[in-house]
C-alpha cells in the first residue's frame, strides 16, 4: 500500500514541476520583452 502511494506522490510532483516549467518560461519571455521595448523607446529618433 506505501508503495502506491510513494508512486502518486513522485506523479505528483513531476506533473507539478512540469506545469511550472512554462509559467517560468512565459515570465521570463515578459520580462525580456518588457526591456526590449523599454530600450527600443528609449533610442535617440
């Protein structure tokens, strides 16, 4: 019986990870573009 529940939780935690990987991906990805466009203001005309 521990040993299923060992398996749900390992499951558990790699879908965790895994729907945490693109959340990471797209904050990243704002941020950047963020001082990106920042900096293309910014330049002379």
């Amino acid at each position: 019986m521990m040993c299923c529940n060992m398996f749900k939780y390992i499951v558990f935690r790699v879908a965790s990870l895994l729907a945490g990987v693109p959340l990471a991906a797209a904050a990243y990805a704002g941020k950047f573009g963020i001082q990106a466009w920042q900096a293309f203001k910014a330049r002379p005309p």
